[in-house]
C-alpha cells in the first residue's frame, strides 16, 4: 500500500497550487503553491540525522 515506506523519508513535489504537508506509511509528502503566484520556495536541509526543511518567500520586487 505504501511504496514509499521504509524506503525514503520525504517526497517533495510541486504543481498541486496549494500546500500540502502530509505524513503517511511514515513518509514525509510535501507540495508548495504555484511559486509564480506566492513568491514561495521550501529549503531542504539533509544530514546523516535526517531531513529538514522550512519554507520561505521571496522579498517583494521593487
């Protein structure tokens, strides 16, 4: 059922438009906006302790 499972810690992905953070079969899924749209983007951190990650916007344009 979970062809993720114990075989990766995160997927992350894009094209949904919205966010979406989820948590299954003890996989991390994770989707971000349309980037266009919100001026958004996720910096992923991955070290032999894990994955992480946090989600920051770019400075308005001038």
């Amino acid at each position: 059922m979970y062809a993720l499972k114990n075989r990766c810690k995160a997927l992350f992905s894009g094209h949904l438009h919205k966010r979406v953070v989820k948590d299954s079969g003890g996989v991390k899924y994770i989707s971000l906006e349309d980037f266009f749209a919100f001026s958004n983007y996720c910096r992923v951190y991955v070290s032999p302790a894990g994955v992480r990650y946090e989600f920051e916007n770019l400075p308005p344009s001038p």
